[in-house]
C-alpha cells in the first residue's frame, strides 16, 4: 500500500519534532514536506534543527534531507504532502491566515495550534469523544469556498488527563456537572526553550498564561452538538481550574474534584465504566489507538507522571485515587502525555480517523 | 537576662536539626539538652550526627558538645532544661508515654509530634489562631495530675499555608463553610531520609500517607471551643482535601477553592483583611513573630516556593491568585515554609506565646 | 526453537527489575525462575515488588505470578532454570557462597556483583573486548570441582563508559599508559531507596563509596591476560579516578584525560577508530549486541545522558568532544547507560555471547 | 560617615541584581545610580525588573524607585553615584566602550564582564591573590588620559573554586606545575533565562561556550607580574579544563588534579597551609571579607554545592576531599559560589579593597 503524503508547519519546534518522530515507520502516513519560519526555509530539516532537536533519537533518515519549505508559501505544498500537521508558531491571526490558506490549497489541516479553537464551523476533536463533530466539515468547506481542504484542531493539553474519563461516564448516563480541577503541568507544555531552569528547580509556578481559561472552556465545545453549521457548546457542566507548572519533563497530572447532577455512579461502576470503556478508534483499531484509552490504576499512589507517561505509547490516559469528596461527590487523579496524547500523538490519532472516514481522500 | 533553657527530643532528626538551627542566637531560649534514640544516646551531639546533619550552615557551637540522651530517661531531662521541644520519632503510643513523662516531670512538652493532637485536652496550637486554647493547659494538669508540666503540639504542616488566610476571615465576619485544597508539598515534609530521588525526579507523587485525613480534620479542632475540659471541634466548615509531593526542597503549596456562608466579602475585601491580619504574637513582639503574618503578592505567578518561602524568616503565610472560583465562590494560592513556620519555627513561636503567658516560669 | 530458561537472583531489586524488563520477549531467554531474600520468598513476583517496582513499563504478565524462591535454596533452582542472572545483595561472602552454590548445582552464573570480581579465576566480561577470558572457565570449573556451573562478572558500572573506547585504540596498537577520570554518574547506580532526594535536589555530591578504587582498578583486569589459571592485570595503564554523583536518572558520564605511550593516534584517527570498531558481539549478532558499539557524536555539547542514553536501546557507547589536552595527550566525554549497558544489559549480552560459544548447553 | 554612592551597570540582569541584593544595608557603600539598557531607560527600578526580579529576597526599599539610566549616558552618573559596578550585557566592543566613557568620566568601573580581561593594563583582580596588581592602574590611567577613572574586572566565576587554594600554595613554595580540573557548573552561571529547564532536567551537559578557554587562560593572567606598564601572564602553570553544566541553582564545583615541580608537599601540610591562609581582606577586615577564605572539610563527601556555598556568606571557598593521584601528584575537590565570590560578592569585595587602599577617593 502507497502510504500517503503528510507535511509538517512548525517542523522545528518541539511539537513538530514530535509529529517527525512518532511518524517514523507509521504504517500509512510518511512525512513529505516540512515548513517552518521563513529563517528555516531552504535548509535541510537536520540543518534547520541543528543544536535544537530535542528528541531522544535521531532525526529520521528520510526526513534529514527533506528541505525546509517556508510555511507561508502554500503553493510549495501542493503536489508534495496529501495533508498536514500544523505546529506553526505565532500570533493567531497569522496562524489562521497559514491555516486557511492550506485548506484553500486542497490540503487538510490537522492542527494544534489554539488559533481556530473558537472558529464556531470548526471542530475540536478527540478520536474517542466527538467523532461525529466532523458532520462539520462540509458546513466549513461550504462556508469558506473549500474544495477539498478543511480545519480541525486538537483541544488544550491539560484538559487530556480527564476528559476521556468524563465522557465515558457522560456516555453511561452519568453526566458531571460541576468539576474543580488543579493541573500540575510539565515543561514540555511551554515548548522549547520554555521555562527557564533557575525558574522551576526546586520550585513550582502556580500560573501558566492563559491555560485555566482554555482548560474551563474548552471540554464544553468538544461536548458541544452541532447545530445549522455551528458547533454549539454544551452548557451543562461548569468548570473551575487552577493550573500549576511543576518539575517534570512530560505528563500532565490533574486532580479533579467532581459532582454529578441526579444520577450517581458508585464508585464501583466509576471504576468500571473506565476499564470498559471502547471507543470508535478503538473499534477502527487505528494504528495510534491506545487498546485500553483509560487505564485504572489501583496503587494508592499513582498516577505519576514518570512511571505512567508511556502506557500505550503514551495514547492512554492513567487515572486513579479515586474517592469521595467530602464537599463534590468524588475525586480522582488523571494523567496524559502531553507531548504525545495531548499533542503530536493526539493529532496523528485524528488523522488516522479522517483517513479511515475517507476525509483525507 | 538569663535564657530559659530549653531541651530538643529527637535532636538528631530532620525537625531536631531545625529547632537546634533555628534557636541559635534566640533572645530568649537556649538548647541546653538534646535527646535522641538510645543508639545516640551517650555520643556528642556533633558525633551523633555525623553523615546526617542536613542544614546549610554548620552545627552550633555550644550544642557540637552537649552529650546526647535516651530520650527515654526523662530524669537526665530534670535541671538540665525547663521545657523541651519535641520531635521524637516513633509509634503513636511511645510518642505519647515519652511525651506524658517529661509533663508528669514538670516539663512543658511543645511538640511537632501527631500523637497528641487528638488527645481532647491536647490543644493544637497557631499563635496568631487560638491562643486561648492554653487555657486548657489547667484542665490537662488536673486530668493527669501534672503539676508544672503539660503538652500542646502543632498541626500538620500541610494546613499552615491556608489556616491562617481562612481566620483572618473567620474574625472578621466571613466564615468559609466548605473548601476544596489540592497540596504540592514539599520533600522536607517526608523527613530524611524520605523520599528517594529515583522516585520524584522528573515525577510528582499525588499521594502522602495520612496527609488528606489530617489536612481535612485537625483545622477544626484549631478553629474549635474549650467546652467542660475538652476541645470540641469546629463543625462550621468541611474540608476536601488531596495532598501531593513535588520536586521542592521546602515550602508546601495549596491551591484552595472555598465558599462562605451567608456572608461574603468582596475581592478587595479579602485582600486588605489579609494584608492588615495582626494577632497575639505580633502585639507581643514576639520573636520569631513575623511582623506581616500574612503577605498578600500581587504578581500573578506568585506564590513560590523558592522565593517566598523565606519572606519574614519563614514565619509569614504568602497568598496570591485570589480570584473568582466558577464552582464555588472564590480560589486562592497560599504557600508557607513546612520546616519553619509549619515545623521548628512554628514550634519556637508557640514556647515565646508560652513563655509571655507565663505558662513556663 | 524452545527458549532458555533463565532465573533472575536478587528478582525484586532494581537491577533485577531490569533483568527482568529487559528479558520480556527475549528471542533466545525467558525467565522461568525469580529468587530473592527469604522475605519475598513464597509470594507472588508482583506481590513482591508491590509498591518498589521502579520499571515504567508493567510487569511481564508471564513473571507476575511466578513464585519467589528464597535465593539461598539452590535445589529450587535445579530444573526450573539452565543458568541465572545474579544480582543478589548482601555482603561479600554471603554473595560469593550464594553464586557458587548454584554454580556447583550445574547452574551457570552471570553476575552483577563485586564479589567474585578479584577472584583470579572469575572473568570481569566484557564481551566487545575480552571474551577470550572466557577460557578461564574450564580451570574455575577444575578448580571447585564444578561439572556444568561456572561464574562470569560483569565490571563496575562506572567504567562502561570509555572501556571500549579505549579498548578499540589498544586494539589498533595505541594503548593509552595513563588517564584521569571524573565521572558524573547517575542515581539508579545507587540502586533504590539509593540516593535521598534532599540530597541531591539542587545539589551534587563529590563522592560514591567504592566507586573510585573500582574504577581505578578493575580495567587492569579487563584488559589482562590468563596464565597458568588465573587472570594477570595489564600493568601497562594507570587510572586516577574522582567518582562524582549527579541529579540524573540513569547515565553516567565520563570525562577522560589520557596520555598515549610511543605511539600516538592523530585526532581523525581516533574518531575512525571509533566509528569503525566492530568486535564479537556484532559478528555473531548477538540479539542484545549495538550495531555500533561506539557513536562518536559530532555536536560540541553532546554526549548528554538524557539524549544519548538510549542510543542502541541503551547498549551503545557514546563518545564526544575529542580535542588536544594541554597537560596529557587528548580528552574525551564518554556516556553509557548505567542500568542497560552497564548492568542488565550488559548481563544479558553476556549470557548471548556464553550461548554461541556453547557455555549454557 | 557618609556612604560612598555607588552605581550598578546592567542592573536589571541577574549579576546587577545580585550587586542590589549583595549592597543592602552595606557599611560604606550605597546604591544611588541604576543603569541598564535603552528600554528600561525612564522606568522605576521595579518596573524595570517586574516579572524578572530573581532573588529569594524582595527589592531593597531605597532601590525600588530609582530611576534606571541608559547605561549609554555616561553624563547621567556623574555627580549620582562615585563609582560603578558593571555587569552590562553585550558584545565585546560595547561593553569595552561603555566601560572606557564611565572611566573617562572620573567614574572608576569594577566590572563582572570578561571583555577587558585581556587588555594589558587591566588588572584581573582577586583580592586575596593579587592586590599588588592594582599599581597597574597609574599606569592605565596614563595610556588612556583618565584622570580620577579606571577599570578593574573580576576573573570567570569558573575558576574561582581552586584559585585561592592554589595561590596559598604557590605563596608557600609550592608551585603547582599542572592542572587537570573538571568543573561541575551551577545554572545561574548562564544568566537568566540561560539554561532551559528541558535541557537541564535529568540530564547534565558537558560544555559551556568559551568556559574551558577561559578557566585554561585567566589563572595566569591573575598569577602573572606587572612589566613595563602591562601584567605578563605567569607561564609556570598549565591546565586543561573541560567545564560542565549540572542541575544546581548556585555554586561551581571543580575536580583538580594537580602535579608540583621540585618541591612537594605533604597532605598535611597542604590542610595546614589552607587551613590557616589569610591575605590582605582578612588584614583589613574588609566587610565582605570571608574570616577563612579556605574552609577545608573533613568529610569524605564534602564540599556539596547545596551544603557549602552559603558558608561564610557565599565569600568562602570549600574544598576538600585531598588525597593521592596515580597519575599527577594530588587531587581535590572545590566549591565557591559562584554568583556570590565568583560575582556581585568578589565585585564588592574588590571594591571594599580599593577603598582601603584610597583608589575610590
């Protein structure tokens, strides 16, 4: 099987290089093109990346050599990638305008960038959450004059570590409806060069700009239902966050303190509703698809960041210490791979999902 | 003036090391007597901790030299100090015996100690909270007919960073009724040697041992009434609480969200009645009293524990973030320095409020 | 083909988790037996290690329900394992009685430890570079009347480094006479509990107990000859060591001064030494043996413990930074993974390289 | 007695900042002039560093509102401030520039930078090692046509563990020949922001731009002799450096093996001559002046950075661990901390010697 073409926006910076690196021997997608700033453009990608590649492997052969297009000029693309990954830096203007311009060409965007989260036409997907979101795309086609091309975007990172076990439990008929969740983010959420070391070493920073707004918004848009080509936020749950930067390379940990509305799982069915719970990449058997997506831990003291970062190649979500709470109804401890789940690896798992629902065609 | 000499049980340890640190050059009281297990009793105080002394500044003098004791023979105690701090190490009822003996030897216990912090005539003790709690000392004398002797210990260090904040409140009209605390404790709180670094390198732990159920009941036996020789507890306020470990050498953090009754103060409010707090151990002049006991920063990233830990000597509480909570009514970040004003520090402030109430003479 | 059945002694510690990771889905071993301290034995694997299991992957589902023998009882062993990987704990003796009780049960030993490694008659392998000590084995098993049994060891992690570096210039007839060493080695060399995190936090110590003498003298034994049945250190090299322990999870890093005799390579030469070298282990394809023992790594910051680690799924060397020294001849950094390359990994390859020679049969 | 007012070059950096926290409640010396770039030109003090204010301590009170000048305007400090203490950022050329129109002006400069250090008539000042180079300065002075003005720097942070060791040494007779030093560098070397937390976290990194160069070159310079107008480096000793950066907030920790000429000494007598060193700071009682310059520890495992740099007001130097080298003749390890001696603190103390010594007049 021909696999098919994907570009990279943003190829060098620390979420692009973890798109190049997790697309390694994918079985149906090979990197073709990569873009970047204009600085970049022209170089080698090893060139481009060179004293700043953070992985813990080499660049992959076949993406060494590739040139490094400027991911300004969309016409470059046309012909050499079939779709992209956009990790493209900058102001959101600018980010819509490379975004849009992309779709314009034909080619669909798989983006995780902030930019088009609020775009009423355009989805924010998780594989196992909203698939049906994607009914939109042909509202957002019609609405910008797009042939083939189209936008979907990937929610925040640090909403990853529960929103999976929130739905599962929606999907049960147990539907939360106020949480309050305290985020202990890693530093590969700030990119690269990020938080300065003399800033986090043996310290914590309680504030990251800008996250708790995205991280109480957000979950409602992705729960949201579509309605005359708009998606309409769900008003039923009420979220309150505080999100704290802490000393860990990757895996972002929440404590979550949450209280249903009439209907109450025991903590029994809770726990079972996790380790049951299957979904449409699941059922697809994407190549990304973690087999398990929630994993319940029974250790006391896990999740941990270090220890669970990596269950199913860092695509599950690890959660546990679930209890009652003395003032909501219960708590629990969830984690996810932001660089992976809640990142590259997220935006490849939807990709594969438009591929097998023939979006990419 | 002569110092009052005062005797450290469990010299040797981690929270030993602090009041032996913390009392040199102490206008008032002098380390005289140092106790430990029986394997240093007999050695020099500098011979018992060879290897393990923890502090960045070097063993004081006059203590290099004091002869260590069995922390069990309470008669080498008698003439050789009039009170003693105690951080003994062991099983809740061996703390316990230890600690009743020195009382019944006309010994004044000041303990960092949990053994006793749910004994009904045991007060747990914030200065700037509840010093009219001592006056369940005469009631304790009389229970186990102690003359001159008697014991009051210190909470977990766990809830320092928000009790006083709350209290402020509390005095001031504003009685909180239901909060929801997350906690990123700091590795000093495990003791040494503690948390092994293979296990919090590059990880948090969200769980300490004991630490929610403590965090959760011993702020209403603090905010609670003497009534008939018992302290009930307050039964005004529930507490949810999730206690985590992170990669700081000191300084524990919470992240509080927390509703009031009927009445509410307003933001601004909340602020100046923190930034004007004054209670006892600041009419007093007490010592270690910290001049600002709660210290309001306006920088949104702040608290932090590298550098607010110290405001004050370790002795103030630094607040920030405050804010509007979407679930309940308000949040906040508070922070407070566990070996200082949570351990030793706090210990040292209870025996001055002790010593000007004439509770030692 | 039907596996080899393999024991693992010491199963529960750190180096034994590594084993036993390591060895999932081995293409020649499986682990068929586990042993460790009368504590463990009778119990389950994972009920054993509940709580310390240190590894970030699970544990192999077909060792979780294998029951742990008390590593003293050597009949337990006979049957249900062809040879055993030790990395048992304890003193000295106690270890050497251990090891050679399962070798005169017929069970070859590959071990972890210090304790055999003066034995004159015991190899210190390394199987890029001595594996023709190998021949010893026949007069160790003459010596304590041993039929099928025998012991091989495994070097100090801390020497992993730059033994085959400068092996593959000794090979090719320039032999370094001298070189100072300053390692910065990691904390999983320390095994768990290890290194308390309010030791190292911010910190790093000049000093590991053992650890210099080791590195100064065991590469005289590596690198020596047998005569008349016993293993004569090469006394053409000396070693100064400063061991040095760093905030690091695993890898250690050697910076290596060294002086050449006569013969003198030129800077290129080194390089192409290096690059080139190839030894048994690669003929043979032993499952665990690196493509390429040595990766010299261009970039003037590398080798990094946490980049270069994993190169070669952590059984590779990496070197850099070869340039002029002003005092003796060149310098160098070298990187070995401490827990792979330099302890289970090392082990297993050593076993591979015992099977194709006909030593397990 | 009036303070002498002094101003702070790049005062919104991490070394100004440090000069500013360092100069608090200083006996002869007062902040009254802060100069930084053009874009702090015109704000306050705070405002200039809000959001990069580093210290664990809040802005002293008197610094707070102080305007900050363009460090350009030399014409600005003249009649504000009788002195300066240079710690601009920028290349070579600029900072040489800036630093000369500030000399020019009757404004004597002690600078951090390194961008004098190689100018002939500019003495690297260390002031227990070579005061006498101070008479260099008439002779500058003459070249430039300076009146009241001059310019004295500080050497590389680097080398200031094992300088002052070694010139007790060498003042004693015994003149070390050559060195081999591995250093183990803190964070707050590299500036702030510097070193990025994901490159730093779990890992170390085994070079520093320019580091080596400058620990291999400067001790000669500081050791060398003033001839004809210019300081002939000292060509008596040779090093080779290899300088490493480790996750350590504060203190620079060096690995020195050392070889002597003719004459030798003793273990003994080396602890002894460390032990009791003094120099012309300590004669004075200079207020920054450390009362041991050398602290020698007994422990086999000290110094630690965490542990030792705090001593004697970070103005000391730790060493410790002397013992036989198999290849040179000793080996030692040192620490000094290095924003403290190794900067603002040696800066001051630099100072404090030219007041003395009535260069500041």
């Amino acid at each position: 099987m021909k696999k098919i073409q994907a570009g990279v926006l943003g190829a060098t910076g620390m979420v692009g290089q973890n798109y190049i690196r997790l697309l390694e021997n994918h079985p149906w997608f090979e990197v073709t093109y990569v873009a970047a700033s204009s600085q970049s453009a022209g170089k080698s990608y090893q060139d481009a990346v060179r004293g700043r590649w953070l992985m813990d492997s080499d660049i992959p052969e076949n993406v060494k050599t590739l040139i490094v297009n400027d991911a300004n000029m969309t016409e470059q693309a046309k012909g050499n990638c079939q779709f992209v990954f956009s990790a493209v830096d900058g102001d959101k203007e600018t980010i819509k305008k490379i975004e849009n311009s992309y779709a314009a060409a034909d080619i669909p965007v798989v983006s995780n960038n902030s930019a088009h989260r609020w775009t009423v036409d355009v989805p924010i997907l998780i594989p196992e959450i909203n698939p049906e979101h994607l009914d939109i795309i042909r509202d957002q086609q019609g609405h910008y004059g797009w042939n083939k091309g189209f936008i979907v975007v990937k929610p925040n990172c640090s909403i990853q570590s529960y929103m999976i076990p929130l739905y599962a439990l929606m999907k049960k008929g147990y539907a939360p409806t106020r949480i309050i969740v305290t985020t202990e983010q890693a530093l590969s959420g700030a990119g690269y060069p990020g938080v300065a070391s003399l800033d986090i070493l043996d310290n914590i920073i309680p504030y990251i700009t800008g996250e708790a707004e995205k991280t109480e918004k957000e979950p409602c848009k992705v729960f949201g239902k579509i309605s005359e080509g708009k998606i309409i936020p769900y008003d039923g749950l009420t979220i309150s966050a505080t999100c704290t930067r802490v000393n860990v390379q990757d895996g972002h940990t929440s404590i979550v303190n949450l209280e249903f509305g009439d209907k109450k799982p025991s903590l029994e069915e809770i726990i079972d509703i996790w380790t049951n719970f299957r979904a449409l990449p699941q059922e697809y058997e994407l190549p990304s698809a973690p087999v398990h997506p929630i994993l319940y831990r029974q250790e006391e003291n896990r999740p941990q960041p270090k220890k669970d970062r990596n269950m199913e190649k860092g695509m599950a979500v690890s959660v546990g210490r679930l209890r009652k709470c003395n003032v909501l109804d219960y708590k629990f401890v969830g984690l996810s791979h932001n660089t992976v789940r809640g990142a590259a690896g997220g935006g490849i798992l939807s990709a594969e999902l438009l591929n097998v629902l023939h979006y990419l065609e």
